[in-house]
C-alpha cells in the first residue's frame, strides 16, 4: 500500500467519526486532500453538516467539493477537528505547520471538543526531531531570532517557491523554521517559544490530539493518549 493510499484510508477513518448537525473543523494538507473528498461523498448521502476551515487553500478546496463553511464568528462551538499532522510521536504530541496554517489550525483543534489527527505511518516517529514551524510578526523577526538562538535553536526564514521572497501566511506573516533536534520536552519548548514576543504561534501541538488515525501498510491504527 503507497503512502497516498495510506493517507486516504487515515482520512477516511476520521470521516466516520463526523455525525449528521456536526460543526467541523477542517484542517490544512495532503492527508486533509482525502478527508474532503470523503466528506464530499457523505454529503451525496444525506449528511448534513457545517465546516470551519483552517486555511484560504482548504475554503476554496471545500466549496468547489459542495461543502457548505462557516467562521469561527458564526459557530464559535466546534463538535470535530480533522487534521493531517507533519510529525507524531510516542506520547501523541504533533509538529505541524508545513503548509503554513498552524496557527489557525491550533485555534481550531482548541475550539474543537474533540481533535482527531490523520496521517500515514511515515510521519510517526519515537520522538519530535523535525524543524518546528513558527509563525513571526514581520517587524520582530530578527529579535525573535535571536531569543530563538539563546533556546538552543537553529532558525531559517521560509523561502517560497513560485514567488520570490519569503513565505506569507493566510495571516500576512513570517514562518520560521527552526531546528532544535530531539525534543525532549514538547509541552515545555511550545511554552517558551509562544512566549517571545513577536512570535504567533508555533508548530508543537503538545497534549492536544483525542485520536490519531495512522495509515499503515496494514490498514489504519488509531492511537489515543496513555
């Protein structure tokens, strides 16, 4: 089984946890790709839903699949957040952000009374190792540099590829991908990191997740904290 077919059946999994009147949040990614044309099928079938998505790509994505969204000012309740996930590891703490919409995916999965990640078993690891997406305010990029240095980091500025210059996110900022290596205490680093002035948000979803809905070449595991 390839990895993109390990992707849908993750996405496919998650999809039957979703119930007809659900609030969803809708996350950003390769691995989301599948849940939406999955969630385009049930919506054929009589499910009747409302999706908050995560990112400008995921809304556009979503209404061209006759999927009906919302905003956070209209539905500030959220039943479900499906996402894709970068990195998980043993404990079930995530890195993402490599799209760029971790922010708004974190508000999200915060809202949500239940937050399910969806991923193919590549991207399960014993522990975070993977360089942590930061979202910067454009104006304090250098000190946050800086204050990311003193932590032990290794940052580098997101160069687009299409365009040229930097990254822009759905927001109008910066990202920074910065390399800490093994991180040993996930929780510990997304605190210090949100706490430099400048920074947005960071990467690291620590004790965030309900499920995680893994593709394996065995069909899908689901993973739950403890």
């Amino acid at each position: 089984m390839n990895i993109e077919e390990r992707k849908r059946q993750a996405a496919c999994s998650a999809a039957k946890l979703i119930k007809d009147g659900d609030v969803v949040g809708l996350g950003t990614g390769s691995t989301v790709y599948y849940l939406i044309l999955e969630i385009s099928k049930m919506l054929k079938r009589g499910l009747d839903i409302i999706c908050i998505p995560t990112s400008i790509a995921t809304k556009l994505l979503a209404i061209e699949h006759g999927i009906k969204v919302s905003s956070l000012d209209e539905c500030s309740e959220i039943d479900i957040a499906i996402d894709g996930a970068d990195q998980i590891d043993e404990r079930l703490n995530l890195i993402k952000g490599g799209g760029g919409a971790h922010t708004r995916e974190k508000i999200i999965a915060s809202c949500a009374k239940r937050f399910i990640a969806i991923a193919d078993s590549t991207k399960y690891s014993k522990t975070l190792n993977m360089p942590i997406p930061i979202e910067v305010l454009p104006f304090a990029r250098a000190f946050v540099e800086k204050r990311l240095l003193s932590l032990g980091g290794k940052p580098k500025i997101r160069i687009a590829k299409k365009k040229v210059g930097p990254v822009i996110t759905d927001n109008g900022n910066l990202i920074l991908d910065v390399n800490f290596g093994e991180i040993e205490n996930p929780a510990e680093l997304e605190r210090e990191i949100n706490s430099i002035p400048g920074v947005i948000e960071n990467g690291i979803f620590s004790g965030m997740v309900n499920e995680v809905h893994l593709g394996t070449k065995n069909g899908v595991k689901i993973l739950k904290p403890g």
